[in-house]
C-alpha cells in the first residue's frame, strides 16, 4: 500500500513560510505533531506541525533526522 499524505502548502512553501526565529531549533522546543517523512533533495525529511505557545503561532515546518527545523 502506498502511503500518502496531502498538504495545503508544497514543501517550498512550507519552508519559506516557517519564521525565522524557528529554524535551527529542535521542533521540541514547542508544542509539536510529527506528520510524515518524505524524501527532499535526496534526504529524510519531516514534515511536522507546531505550534509556539508564546506567540500564539502555528505552521507546518520540515526537520532533518535530527529534529532539527530547517
């Protein structure tokens, strides 16, 4: 069975749309849902929703195997 998952943003747009204050923080700093891993470029990425609690801000980001935002 092939797995799939849809999304309201392709990845570009996901990447370009995750505040800057947030890329290169472990996604466990907020408040997190880890949702899939897709192959990008040719590495394991994930895509995870969180939210940040003191800004009252949510999105979908990508992360590199080490949970790691991008």
């Amino acid at each position: 069975m092939d797995n799939q998952i849809f999304l309201n943003k392709t990845f570009a747009e996901i990447y370009a749309t995750t505040p800057d204050y947030m890329r290169g923080v472990v996604c466990t700093e907020y408040n997190a849902l880890f949702l899939s891993t897709i192959d990008y470029c040719g590495k394991p990425t994930g895509i995870v929703a969180v939210w940040d609690g003191k800004t009252d801000t949510h999105c979908l980001v990508l992360i590199n195997e080490f949970g790691i935002i991008l």
